[in-house]
C-alpha cells in the first residue's frame, strides 16, 4: 500500500465510523475514496485486512455487544436499528455467528465472570489481578469541544500501540507541530475483543490542515463527553459521541 491509499481509506473508515446506522453501500463508500467499485475493494482489502462488508459487520456487532453491556434498557429491536441492521432476523444469525449465542443470552451473561479475551496476555492478566480488588472512584463528567487532529491509527491493544505513537511524534517534530495535547481513541471493546484484533486510534490536537496526508490523516473530534478519573496517576477516558 501507498500513502494516497492509506490516506483515501482512512477517509472511508472515518465516514464509515460517523454514523454506522446508515446504509453503507460500497458504491457510495468507493466515492468517498474516488476509486471505482472495484478498485475500491481491492484497495479497502489491502489497507485494512480484511473486506468493507466483513469490517462493517463486525463493527455493528461490536457496538451492539457495547449497548448491551452498557444500556440494558433498552430494547433488541432498537439496538437493532442503531447497528444498522433492516431486520431483527439478520441482525440474531449475525450477532450469534460472531459471539456464539443470541442477543438474549448475551444480555443475560455475568460479565464479571464470563472469558475475557485481554487475560489470554500474561501481563495483562497480572496486572487485572493486582488492581480487581480496588475500586474506582466517581468520575467527573466535562463537556469539551470539537477539535482537529492528526491521528494514526493502529490495530492490537498491546505495547505495539507505542508505534503509532512513534510514528506521530516524528511526524509533528518534522511538521514543527506540538506534541502536547494528545487523545487515544479506542474503537474497540477487550473484553469480548482479541487484543489483536482490536482497533486503536493515535490523536494529537493541531492548530492547521495537514497539507499532505499519509499514514498521518487528519479530521476533527466530535464535541463529547469526558470522564475523568484521578486512581493513583491521573486518568482521562474520552468518549466522542461518534468516532
């Protein structure tokens, strides 16, 4: 892969991840790359690894194992709606193709003891053991604005995430850009998740359009929530309303 490609895909990737409600065509995304069809999935194969139909799948499954987790209010057929499915038929045999039981038997799982995917890591699972007795403090909820950055983005929750980092900081210092303010954004969640498999964005906030993007892109950050914790080192978790 080139520069241009990774460049154009990663515009694909950002509209796709804006609202994945919507219907996602491969024709509408090959204009957002300005690739013909064809080429278009040829290159989105290369760049991310696997096909634009499987990575859009796994994506909405992954938001709705998410809302399950995180919204247990709310109903199947909304979360059904919200994933980007027309159906709640192709929504269960995709759901319990990817996670081995249905929607219902997802929600009423203990999540606290069922598999986690990060303890197959050794230190990780070391680490889990040492902090699973503390207990986290309230976080504190801020509204921030919408801003631009320059982000690199990386696959595998594992110290091979310094490289994206790397890579970022040796394109600002060649830029003259500032390093300071950075964002880590997380697509992906580890606990039904392979680490490998999970997705990870490298962000610094800058003050002016890239004029020639790369492997390093560019968009803006949604306004959104933050929650900010203050356990041993001081901790910020950012949550876009949509990445």
């Amino acid at each position: 892969m080139n520069k241009n490609q990774q460049s154009r895909i990663n515009d694909v990737l950002f509209y796709i991840h804006q609202d994945i409600s919507r219907e996602l065509a491969a024709r509408d995304l090959a204009k957002v790359a300005s690739y013909s069809e064809q080429h278009f999935h040829r290159t989105f194969k290369s760049v991310v690894g696997e096909s634009v139909h499987q990575y859009i799948r796994r994506i909405r499954m992954e938001y709705a194992a998410n809302q399950f987790m995180f919204d247990p209010q709310t109903s199947i057929i909304d979360i059904v709606q919200k994933s980007g499915f027309s159906s709640a038929s192709s929504f269960n045999r995709a759901f319990k193709e990817m996670f081995k039981m249905s929607p219902k038997e997802w929600r009423k799982q203990d999540k606290q003891i069922s598999a986690k995917p990060f303890l197959k890591d050794e230190e990780i699972a070391r680490a889990y053991r040492k902090i699973t007795a503390d207990s986290l403090p309230s976080p504190k909820i801020v509204e921030v604005p919408s801003r631009m950055a320059a982000y690199v983005r990386h696959t595998g929750y594992n110290r091979s995430i310094a490289n994206a980092w790397r890579l970022l900081k040796a394109w600002a210092m060649t830029e003259g850009r500032d390093f300071s303010v950075q964002y880590g954004l997380h697509h992906s969640n580890p606990t039904w998740i392979e680490l490998k498999q999970c997705r990870y964005v490298a962000c610094i906030e800058i003050d002016r359009p890239i004029p020639v993007r790369g492997v390093v892109n560019q968009f803006v950050i949604p306004g959104a929530c933050m929650r900010c914790f203050v356990w041993r080192v001081p901790t910020v978790t950012y949550c876009p309303k949509s990445l």
